[in-house]
C-alpha cells in the first residue's frame, strides 16, 4: 500500500509538503505561502516581489517564509495593511 506513512525515511512527499491519502495512492501538495508541485519541491513564494499582499501603498512588504508581513512608515499608524 501506497500511502502518506510519516516515517523519516518513507514521507512520498517533499519535505514541507502536506500529504493525503486516496485509495491506493495519496496527493501532495505545498501549503500555503509556497509553490511547487509537493513532491520534489515547495519553494517560498514571495508575495512582495510578486504583488500578491494586501499591504497599504505606504507600507513596506517583507517576505519571511511563507508569508509576509506588512509595516506601516515612521509617522504612520496601523497593522500594515491600513496606515493612517
């Protein structure tokens, strides 16, 4: 049987990778924040570079490891996704 067994030497999937079991297979796939096919690769995918954050015009975008995180200037107030 082929399936999503977790042991060290035996995960089907990339290491990062999420796993499910089918009947007699299983799929893999990269979580969210991440881009690949699951099984050999799930790579970060940089919301910044790539305009796909929700941060406010003002705001700086820094990629971190499967997400970002949004920050208000100096002088500004706010999550990062509204400054006023």
């Amino acid at each position: 049987i082929i399936d999503c067994n977790h042991s060290p030497n035996s995960y089907p999937c990339h290491r990062i990778s999420l796993c499910s079991d089918t009947i007699g297979s299983y799929i893999c796939w990269c979580p969210a924040g991440y881009n690949g096919d699951g099984y050999n690769n799930c790579s970060d995918t940089d919301e910044c570079l790539l305009g796909t954050h929700n941060c406010a015009s003002v705001a700086s975008c820094q990629n971190i490891r499967g997400s970002y995180i949004c920050q208000c200037p100096n002088g500004y107030f706010g999550d990062g996704t509204q400054c006023v």
